[in-house]
C-alpha cells in the first residue's frame, strides 16, 4: 500500500510528463521517434534540457563526451558529487520515458534542493548522457563511459549505416576527440550515482506497486553463431541423407529457451538467416544471433556453457559443423547496498511499507559509471505489462509523483550517511579504482 502524493508532488509530476512530451517531439523521423548520438536532436534535447536545468537552479555546460550536465554546489563549493540521471538518446520507433523520465525526475529532484543546498556535504550534478542504446554507432553506453573514463581508442573506428565514423560525427557536432578524456570523472570526485529508469518489465505492474529498489544490473554476452551442413535439392535428397543446418540450429534455439528457463537466465536467440534461402533448397549454413542475461556473470557463463555443449552435441548428431563468436560482453554490476538502503529508504518515506527488490534485465548507464563510483537505481512501473522501447510505452503520472517524493528522501538519506561516516564512501571507492 503506498499513499497518494500530495498536489505540490503531483503538479510537478505533471510538469515532467509534459517535458518527457516534449523531448518526444525531438526526433530524426516525422513518423517516429528516434534520437541518436551525435545527431542535430541530441543537440536539441541536450540544448532543451540545458534550458530546464538553468531553470531548476543549476550551472550548466556540455562535457567532452557529448552528455548534458547540470550541477549545484552543495555546503560549500567544490564538495564531490552525488550524480543523478539517466539518458536522452532513443532506440528507432521508441517510447518516450526510457532514460528520458529518468533524467527529468533528476532535474526536478535538484529543483527541490536548490533553495537548500547548503545542507548537504555534497553537491548534487544531474547527467543526460548522450548514448546509452548505441543506436547509431551499434556500442552502447558511449556517454557514460566517456564520464567514466573507460573510453576505448578502438571505438573511434565505429561506423554508423551510412559509413560516418565516430570520430567524424564527434567532429561534426563541435567536439574534439582528442579531449574526450577531459569528461573523465575522478573517483574522488563523486560520491555516488542514482538513476531512476522504467522497469521495462511486468513485475511491478503485476505486484501493484509503483516503485522498487534495483540490486543488481544484468550482465550481458553476446554471440554470433553458425550451424553449418550441406545445401542440397529439396526433393531429390532422402532425409537419412541431409545435414540440415535450420533444423539443427531450430532444435538448438528450443534447447536456449530450456536451458535458460530452468536457471532463471534470460536466454533470446532474436535473429536467424537460411543460406542459401532458397524455397526448394536445403539450407546449408545458418547464422543466429543469442543474447544471455542474468543476475550475476556465474549463472550466465554456466548457462552458456551448456548451451555450447547441447550445440556440439546436436551438430554430432545431424553431421553439421558449430561455430560461435562473442560480440559483446558486459559483466554484471551490483548496486552498492548503502546506496540500495537509501532508495529503500525513500520508498518508504513516499509511503511504502516494505519495498520490492528486483535485478534489471536491462543494461544502464550505471555499469560504466560503475568504473568511479557506487551505483543504485530505482526502478517506476512501466504499465501495459511493462512494454519498453515502444511507442506504447507509458507511465502514470501517479507514479512519477511517487517516484519524485521517494528520490528526494533517498538524497536525503545519502546525506544522512556521509555526515556520519565523511571519509569512509570516498576513501573505499578510491581503494577499489
């Protein structure tokens, strides 16, 4: 059970479901929308969102990666950050909360402690990072690991569909490369990050519950794979002749679903190609896509483990040959518990008794930023069975003012813990860079 929000909170989640219509109408297509890296709608947004920031109280500027940040200083000047936010930049045909509810919830949670920044011994940064989907280039969380300084010399290579490199479009927006280390965050220099996300699930819908506590961020691999047989004439080759390589790499696909249903791992093969395609031609080679996701790197690796060897088995079996390739791999990131108890902790100052604790299925800023400081991240229900990266994508306003009141008692919270214990967040966070 979790009480009503009072008018002020509800005016102002008003206020942020009109800025999340707003961004919405930034997009590189008439038709849907989409926002990407680098684009003149990122310049836009960011630009937008610049606006919204003054506005609340903060100084604003750009970073060298391209991410929108807006900072108030905390007691006194200088103090290392709390940073808050999420992203701006969209999927192709996306919906309009993911990262962007996010980032507004943070702005109007730094409006609130604009008027009373003097109490607390931090300062308190919002961030819009400018490329957490990788829908351009196709390598996500290029923002934030910009921030974090865990941006790789190899991704300048990157090219998006009509062959513009990384490094051009970084040019092209008014950016210099070489200074990309110049959005670099020092340990030291933060105290912590929250974001606040859709779930991009059915779990709380399904529990009536507006909100829940993140503990962990799913850790992800990738891998192209190959089935590879003998193309051959679909009726002049007897069955106990084919090496069928759709049929072998079909029966492997059935074989993902129950390895992974039965360890709680996530498990999706989303794309598959017959070659030689014909309608009368035995496929002789397939390739497939398999996407694994679990709550920690030991469960996903086991499970991928015994995918390979049902693979190699069934190639055995049907006379193929089993290739696989990684093509992406990031490893799971644990929220900081003292930053999960201090979302927790806003969940029931905003009226919940005892709040629901889920892992993210999804991939978020939060594990580049890992890199330099403790993560935590609050989750707000996502309706229509948690339906994301969709145009039917939505949220209820109800819920956002939830959100609103339970992210500011969470800041508060953090406060509350660093007064009592100034040098051991920092000091352990460095320890461990």
């Amino acid at each position: 059970m979790t009480r009503a929000p009072g008018p002020g909170s509800l005016a102002a989640a008003e206020r942020v479901m009109q800025r999340c219509d707003r961004l919405a109408e930034i997009s590189g297509s008439p038709d849907l929308l989409e926002r990407v890296h680098l684009s003149p709608e990122h310049r836009r947004a960011n630009e937008l969102v610049a606006e919204w920031m003054t506005q609340a109280g903060l100084s604003t500027w750009q970073d060298a990666g391209a991410n929108q940040c807006g900072r108030i200083e905390g007691a006194e000047p200088g103090l290392p950050a709390l940073l808050i936010g999420s992203h701006l930049d969209t999927v192709r045909d996306a919906g309009r909360y993911d990262g962007m509810l996010g980032v507004l919830l943070a702005v109007e949670v730094a409006a609130r402690f604009a008027s009373r920044a003097a109490e607390l011994p931090f300062a308190l940064e919002v961030v819009g990072f400018s490329d957490e989907e990788g829908t351009r280039f196709g390598n996500a969380l290029l923002g934030s690991h910009a921030l974090a300084g865990t941006f790789p010399p190899e991704w300048w290579g990157l090219a998006d569909g009509d062959g513009v490199t990384l490094r051009q479009a970084f040019a092209d927006f008014g950016l210099d490369p070489a200074r990309i280390g110049r959005a670099a965050r020092r340990p030291e220099s933060l105290i912590g990050y929250l974001e606040a996300h859709i779930e991009q699930g059915p779990y709380l819908e399904e529990a009536d519950l507006p909100l829940a506590v993140v503990t962990s961020i799913a850790g992800a691999r990738r891998f192209e794979l190959t089935m590879t047989g003998v193309a051959g004439h679909a009726g002049g080759t007897p069955y106990e002749r084919r090496h069928d390589a759709l049929i072998g790499a079909s029966e492997l696909v059935v074989e993902v679903e129950s390895v992974a249903r039965a360890s709680g791992v996530i498990g999706t093969v989303g794309r598959m190609q017959a070659f030689p395609g014909g309608v009368n031609v035995i496929p002789g080679r397939v390739e497939f896509s398999l996407d694994l996701r679990a709550s920690t790197d030991h469960e996903r690796d086991r499970v991928l483990a015994e995918i390979i060897r049902r693979a190699n088995v069934i190639a055995e079996r049907r006379g193929l040959r089993f290739e696989s390739t990684e093509i992406y791999r990031a490893d799971a990131t644990a929220c900081a518990p003292w930053l999960q108890d201090a979302i927790a902790s806003g969940i029931r100052h905003a009226g919940s008794e005892e709040p629901m604790a889920m892992w993210s299925r999804a991939g978020h800023d939060g594990m580049a930023v890992s890199a330099v400081a403790d993560v935590a991240m609050l989750f707000v229900r996502c309706g229509r069975g948690g339906i994301s990266h969709s145009p039917d994508e939505i949220v209820d306003v109800r819920d956002v003012a939830v959100a609103l009141d339970a992210y500011e008692a969470a800041v508060v919270e953090v406060a509350e813990r660093v007064r009592a214990e100034p040098g051991r967040l920092g000091s352990d966070r460095l320890g461990a860079a």
